[in-house]
C-alpha cells in the first residue's frame, strides 16, 4: 500500500492518516504502507495530487486498485482490515463514545483549524479577529472537556486506557497547543497535561514531529494564516 500525504509539519489531515497507517503497520509487519509526501501549495501540487486520487486533496490511500481519500475513510478502511488492533475499547459505550469523539473531531473545531494552522516545528502567538474570539475559546475548552471526561472515566494514560483512534485523531490538537502556548485550565491541568505529554511522548507520535521537525519545505505564513 502507498500514502499520499502532505507536509508533515504543516497537514493535520496527513498527520491522522500517517499515524493510522504506523500503527496499522506495527500489527501488520507483511502489510506495512509506503508514505509519498507531496509539498502542498508548491508549485503543481494539485495536479500530482490528482494522478492519485479526484479531489486534489491529502491523504489519499491506495492499495491495489483501491483509491481511497479522506482521513476517516482510510481509519475505517484500515480497521476493517486489523479488527483485532486495540483501535476502540472494547466496552460497547466506551466504544461507541470513542467513534464520537473522532468523528467530532473529523467534522468540527473550525476556529481552531481556522486561527491555529499545525506548525510542528515552531511557535507562535494567537492572532485571532475580536469576532472570533469566543468561538475559538469555546473550541478549545470544548476539547479540553473532552480530555478530561475521558480520562476521568478511564484512568489514563490515553483517553480510553490504551493509545488508539481517538488519541489519533486529536494528536495533531496537541502539536497546536504546544505550538500556540494553549495551557489547560488550571482546575484540570495536572491530568491534562499528563494526557498531552503521553501523546507527544507516544513512539509513532514522537516520529512524526521529529520527521515534521527536519522537512526541507515549508508552506508560507501568508498561506497559513488568516488575514481576518
């Protein structure tokens, strides 16, 4: 199987997508997924892009003559071919909470995506307009919530006990909070901080920052960031 990705540095979308596929890999050493990367915004990318998949779009998945785009369709893609990977708990609620919080996720958080672009490799202040203020607030104690709910239920050290989908799935959330200097609320910032240090400390994690860390391209501050 190949990946089609975008910058590791900059792509959250490729982030989730790179990490499904390791941790897919790891319980499938005959099945491990071969990583393209392809700098985005660089001059042709869409049209590389479209020699693999129709939207333009990172990640793209293809295996065989499957071509499968999207983040979540290739997590569920490649769960149905690893059933018995811990992806999900394994109790039906926890579970069904679990597949919630991804597909929120997946679906949601567009201040945050909006004003707090994934830039691994650096560190930046929030610059937000004065109408978005609170949205994004809201946002970002929304997955804040989150976390600790989760944690509170299962102990830790990962939302539901062990590493899987939804730990994923928020992962590159993490890389913005360190990124943008975002400190969890001081009522539950022992736990979370735990949380956020146990992902960034995560083996398949830690690669992936550190690969993001030492790219030769980057995407331009102009392209990255709003102007209002």
């Amino acid at each position: 199987m190949q990946l089609i990705l975008g910058n590791k540095n900059h792509s959250s979308w490729s982030m989730r997508a790179g990490l499904v596929a390791r941790f897919f890999s790891a319980a499938n050493p005959d099945e491990k997924i071969e990583e393209i990367v392809v700098p985005l915004f660089a001059d042709g990318y869409k049209e590389r892009l479209r020699e693999w998949g129709p939207t333009g779009l990172v990640p793209i998945l293809i295996d065989g003559d499957l071509r499968i785009h999207d983040s979540l369709a290739i997590a569920m893609y490649l769960v149905e071919k690893s059933p018995e990977q811990t992806w999900y708990p394994e109790e039906t609620a926890a579970r069904a909470l679990a597949r919630s919080l991804v597909c929120e996720m997946h679906s949601g958080f567009f201040k945050i995506r909006k004003w707090m672009p994934v830039d691994i490799r650096s560190t930046h202040n929030l610059r937000v307009s004065a109408g978005d203020e609170a949205g994004l607030e809201s946002e970002i104690e929304r997955v804040f919530s989150i976390f600790s709910a989760a944690l509170a239920d299962s102990g830790g050290p990962f939302l539901f006990g062990a590493y899987g989908l939804a730990d994923i799935f928020y992962a590159p959330v993490v890389t913005r909070f360190q990124t943008y200097g975002v400190s969890a609320p001081a009522d539950r910032a022992p736990a979370i901080e735990e949380y956020m240090a146990n992902v960034l400390n995560q083996a398949d994690v830690r690669a992936w920052c550190e690969e993001a860390r030492t790219e030769s391209y980057s995407i331009a501050d102009s392209i990255l960031f709003p102007t209002e």
